[in-house]
C-alpha cells in the first residue's frame, strides 16, 4: 500500500529527461499562422459589451450588432508579448508553491467538476453535494503528486451558489493552490476573488501571492461565454492568473482533421490572452486545448482516441511557441465506464506519458474522474496515483555510472552466482519496488495479491480519518462564511 503518515501537505511535480516532439518547425509555423488568419478575418464571438468595448478601442474590427470581433495579427503579437513566461501559482506555504515555466517539471492539477459521485458507504451512484468537495480536497491536499487543486465536484445541495461554496470548501481543506472553472459569471468572481483576498491579507498581498486562479472554457467553435469572459476580466483585474481552454471535437466542432483542431482551438484560447492583455497588461495565462472526436456511429463525445491525445501533446509545442505555459489536458476523466479495467489504465498512463515528455507546464490528472468526467470515484485518485508514478519512473530514463553497472559485484558473485544476498542488492531493492496498491500482501493464502479497489477504499478511509489540513484561522473561516452567505442572499435575491 502506499505509505500512510501524518504528514503536512507537499507537492510534486515530474520532470522528464526524455522529451518528445509532435511538430516540426514547419508546422508550428503554418498551424500558428493559421490561428491567426481565422482571429483577423473569421473572428470569435464575444457576447459581452464589456469585451467588445475593450477590443475596439485596441484597434480591433468589431461588429458590435453582431457581437464579433476581428483581431489584427499585429495586436495579436503585440498582446502576446505583454503575458509572461513564468510566475508562480502559490500554496498558503511557499513550499507548495507551483513555479510555472521554471523548468521544474509537470505539475499535476485533480480536476472537475462532476455531478455525480460514487458514495464511498454505499458504493452507490447519487449527485455530489458540498461534502464531497471537502472530501476531495483533503485527500488532494494529503497526496504529494497532486500540487494544484480544484472543486473536484459540484456542491449540487448549493444550487446556483454551488461555484462559490466549491471553492469556499477548497479553501477550508487545502493548503494548495484552488483554481476554479465554474465561477462563470462578474458577481461570483468578485465573491470569490473577495475570500482568496481575505485568506492572503488583503488584495495587494493576493496580487503579491496569488494562492487562486481562473480557468475559462471557451465555447467551440470560435465564440467565448458572456459571463465567462467577464468573470475573467475580474481576476485580471486582480492580478490572478487565467487559463483559456478549448475543447474542439473532431467532426463536430471543428473539422475532422488534427492540424485544422489545433489551429480553430488555438484561435480561441487566444482571443482570451490578448483580451486579458489589453484590459491589464501582464495578467498571467496560460492556454489549454482538448481534442476529442465524436463517435460516428452512436455520436458520442470520446476523449480517449489517440488521434486525440497526441494533438492534445502537440499544444505544448503551440503554447511555447507563443510564449505562454500550457496545461497538457490530456484526457482528464478518460472515457472509461468503469474503474479497475483495461481501458481506463491504457487511456490515462499514455495520455499522460505525453504530456510529460512533451514538457507540459502543468496537466490534469490524478482526479478519481471516470466516464468522461461526469462521475468521481475517490479510490480512482489512488490508480492514477501510481499510473503517475510508473510515469515519473520512466520519464527518469536509466542512470549509467560506475556504480550502476556493478562490474564490481558482478566480478564478485561471477557465473552462476546469486545476487540476492548482496548489501547493496538489500540496500537498492526497495527502490526498484515502491509502494503501491497493486500489490498489497494478501489475506488469504490462496490470493496472490489484494484487490487493489479494496486497498484503495482503505487508504482513501484512512486519509479522511487522519489528515487534517492545516486550518485557517477562525476569524477567516467566518469571513469567508459570511461571504458565502452574501452570495447566497444576492442570487435568493435574483431568484425572486
């Protein structure tokens, strides 16, 4: 089993010595010239008069009746130059602070936000509630290879409050990194932008140490969410950082080939960097793409296609050509419809095998998501736990030095010798089988090894039981209560 102590929270990126390429020279050239042709003479649709509004005054072509808008490739260019390279996605400690473009390696996010969970008691399919957020996060915060966090699921008890009380459960049971996806809207940003302010000390200590961030999903093909688009005008304004993520289906909303997704996603993603840029110049940002296909006989929405996971690793190569980090998605629920089978293993080792040699910033994936990320299963976390960590083992290659190639113990034991009762061999053997779920002793004598679902429902257990994240202080837990109270009270007040 993996190793269960009290411990603080850390965070653990992989770094790989191996790299792979998707793209030549060439290809990066066109597909980026390609985005570019489709921002200054197709556009995007953009339904906010706030946006359209900033957009003209750069010196934009928009057609406000229409609601698109035009973008030059000078201003494309020009905007792109102002976003950084590097910054950092903070923890409440500086030790879990995720240093984005420093060459440290890939950062792993868990991801969301399914509506559905598996209930760990019952073993039952219902819909999420608050309760499974805060769940999730601690056992995100317990998990070493997890260094950035989301609302794993929906705080569907919450209703149209849900995004505020996700994140309000986050920030109450981690000491990582919180980025949401489904504040979509201005007033539920500055409701939220207000408790990370009230957790850093005040809104210059937020913009100094950003421990929140924004990830916005534009809408495929070519166009952006009002309330979206306005919620991320809210965290630049803050100083946080923003991701822009596509998620174009092969087939459905873009065209069916790779080169054409990449380049109609990579238009999307950055018409919401250069709008960042324009409204506050030097807003962190990333981008993300998300290929999928649908399925031609039955038209269902598939992430797991190959084809689609190495256009996924190719955005790496786009977003670095841009000058912005990337998240390499890959598939992050998988397309699996059940936990301990074959294909959820083949989906999720190689999607993340390459967005970790193709040097992804950072990735989603330890995230107990199945069945296309409309599911969680908490003991999934805990698979993709050592699917990681086969990853990190290979991505390392093999070390070769006088001391690795043992001519010496070699000469010692000579032919027909044994090994096993060498120092050393005792000394190395234990890092060359790390902990795992998979291969729990068993307790019977006619098993070879555990289940490993039964392994993973006990450590998951245990973790709930013992790992207590580090609190926030008192007077911050009731300003953040209060702050989700208001919200609540504003959308009652909507309501009626």
């Amino acid at each position: 089993m993996i190793e269960l102590t009290e411990r603080r929270a850390s965070i653990q990126p992989i770094k790989s010595k191996l790299r792979i390429s998707i793209l030549d020279d060439d290809d990066i050239r066109r597909i980026n010239q390609t985005a570019l042709t489709i921002l200054e003479e197709v556009g995007i649709k953009i339904p906010s008069d706030t946006a359209l509004k900033i957009f003209a005054d750069a010196g934009a072509d928009v057609d406000f009746d229409k609601q698109i808008v035009r973008i030059p490739s000078q201003l494309v260019a020009d905007s792109l130059k102002k976003a950084p390279r590097r910054y950092t996605l903070c923890g409440r400690r500086p030790e879990l602070d995720a240093r984005i473009g420093s060459g440290e390696g890939t950062y792993f996010y868990c991801s969301g936000e399914a509506p559905k969970v598996v209930d760990l008691k019952s073993g039952e399919r219902r819909l999420s509630i608050k309760s499974d957020v805060e769940k999730m996060a601690k056992i995100a915060d317990y998990l070493p290879i997890v260094s950035l966090i989301w609302p794993t699921v929906s705080a569907g008890d919450k209703g149209r409050t849900a995004p505020i009380h996700g994140v309000e459960a986050c920030f109450n049971n981690t000491e990582k990194h919180v980025q949401t996806e489904s504040v979509m809207d201005e007033i539920s940003a500055k409701y939220a932008i207000e408790m990370a302010s009230v957790i850093a000390g005040g809104r210059n200590k937020l913009r100094e140490r950003p421990i929140f961030s924004l990830l916005l999903c534009a809408i495929a093909p070519l166009a952006h969410d009002k309330g979206g688009i306005e919620s991320a005008l809210a965290f630049a304004e803050a100083g946080l950082p923003i991701g822009f993520m596509s998620m174009p289906t092969m087939g459905l909303t873009a065209p069916p080939y790779q080169a054409s997704c990449l380049a109609t996603g990579l238009a999307e993603v950055l018409s919401g960097c250069v709008l960042t840029q324009i409204a506050h110049p030097g807003t962190p940002n990333y981008i993300t793409i998300i290929p999928s296909i649908v399925d031609p006989r039955s038209g269902n929405y598939f992430m797991g296609s190959s084809f689609a996971q190495i256009t996924a690793a190719a955005v790496v190569q786009l977003a670095h050509s841009n000058g912005l980090p990337v998240t390499a998605c890959m598939s992050f629920g998988g397309s699996a419809y059940k936990l301990n089978s074959w294909q959820a293993g083949i989906e999720n080792l190689y999607i993340h095998l390459l967005a970790v040699m193709a040097g992804a910033d950072m990735s989603f994936g330890p995230s107990g998501m199945i069945e296309a990320v409309s599911l969680l299963d908490m003991r999934r976390i805990l698979f993709d736990r050592e699917i990681l960590q086969a990853i990190d083992i290979i991505t390392n290659g093999i070390e070769v030095n006088d001391t690795t190639l043992a001519f010496d113990m070699i000469r010692d034991v000579g032919p027909l010798g044994m090994f096993l009762g060498q120092r050393r061999t005792a000394k190395e053997l234990p890092r060359l089988w790390p902990p795992s779920i998979l291969f729990e002793k068993p307790k019977l004598p006619e098993e070879r090894y555990r289940d490993p679902l039964e392994v993973a429902h006990e450590a998951i257990d245990w973790i709930l039981k013992n790992h207590q994240p580090a609190p926030l202080p008192e007077e911050v837990t009731r300003e953040l209560r209060k702050i989700v109270a208001a919200a609540d009270q504003h959308e009652n007040l909507k309501s009626d």
